[in-house]
C-alpha cells in the first residue's frame, strides 16, 4: 500500500500519572492502575507530502481507565492556532494514525486502542523544551499547564539523571526521565504533581522512528 510520505522532527515533552520511570517504558502495567497522560511537539522539521510542518505545534491528553492495550481511551488535541488548514489536517492524520505503516508509530498504535476522540481545538501553544536540562513547560490557555523540572534526590535535593534507550522504540529511540507536573480541563481532564515525564528529540515518519 502506497502512503502519503510525512516526517516530523522535533523536541517532545509527555508526562503522565505514573510514577518516576513510567513501567510503560518497561512493558509493565501501570503504576495506578490506569493511564492519564498529555505529549506536545514542537516540529523544527517536517512535511506531509507537499505541505511543510516547519514550526508547527500540538498537545495531546489522553485517558485510558487501565492499561493502555486493555483500551478504552479518550483523547483530545490542541494543534497550534497559527497552522493553516492544511497543516491542521495533516497534524490530525499522523496523529490518528492515518498515512503509516501499521504499528510503526506510536500514534498508529494508540490509534487502536482509543475509543472517542474529541473534537480538537486551535488555539496558540507555548512550547518551551531543554531536553539536555530536563526542562520544560507546555502552555494552552485554560486548556492545560506542563510543567518539567530533574527529577532530584529526596535526601540531597541534586539532580538525579536517568536516560533510556529504546532501540526498537516507535516514539523515540532515546529519551531523557524527568518529573512533571500537570494541570488540564477540558474533554480529557488531568491534575497530578512530580510524577513521571520525559523529553526526546522525535523523529518519526511513514514507516516509523528514525
């Protein structure tokens, strides 16, 4: 089957309710029993066929009442109000999982596991991302507020450095833990302080991660 050629590359933050490591990243179940999470990008590169993504940013939250492959899920997103039209759908179609191999990306993947998909919302996006710092902030107006921070010592208060490497990863191949704090209302409702996060250079497209 022939599919539109895309490619998006860019900073990503996510954080979700799980404590500091994520046991998804592990194949293991999660830490609460459910998942609830939000990702945003900031594409410094990309194109779906003809039209480019350059500068284009998203956020997405998400919900599943257990393990993300028992399914269920809700999710929402916000695409930056300063795309075009036609950036909006092709940022809509990755993230549905629409133009790509199966299973070859993550949004592909979620893509099976998501019963409703809200509406989704244009509206301007801050993104600011450090991955080398741990540091980061996602910002919608009255939509949702990322915040990531090191995760640090109990005892010392330093920082303490944790990277995992995913060789055969569809959202990224290496990525930097953090811990995150969120606070979204909306369709996909989120609230949780110092739990885990990650920032990844993404690079993703058809046929799965570079």
């Amino acid at each position: 089957m022939a599919y539109v050629d895309w490619r998006i590359r860019g900073p990503e933050i996510s954080n979700c309710n799980c404590d500091w490591g994520c046991p998804c990243q592990f194949n293991a179940l999660p830490t609460k029993g459910d998942c609830r999470a939000m990702t945003a990008m900031s594409i410094e590169e990309g194109h779906f066929g003809e039209t480019s993504l350059d500068g284009v940013k998203w956020v997405g939250m998400f919900a599943w009442p257990k393990a993300i492959h028992e399914g269920g899920g809700e999710a929402f997103v916000v695409v930056d109000s300063a795309a075009s039209p036609a950036q909006r759908e092709a940022i809509l179609t990755i993230l549905s999982g629409g133009e790509t191999e199966p299973g070859a990306t993550i949004f592909n993947v979620f893509s099976t596991v998501i019963d409703h998909m809200h509406e989704p919302v244009f509206l301007p996006i801050t993104f600011e991302a450090d991955i080398e710092r741990r540091q980061g902030r996602v910002v919608v107006g009255g939509v949702i507020d990322t915040a990531v921070e090191p995760i640090r010592n109990p005892v010392t208060g330093d920082e303490h450095r944790a990277r995992v490497n995913l060789p055969n990863g569809f959202e990224y191949k290496v990525a930097e833990f953090a811990s995150g704090t969120t606070s979204a209302d909306g369709p996909v409702a989120l609230g949780w302080a110092s739990s885990h996060a990650h920032l990844a250079m993404l690079d993703l497209s058809t046929h799965g991660a570079a």
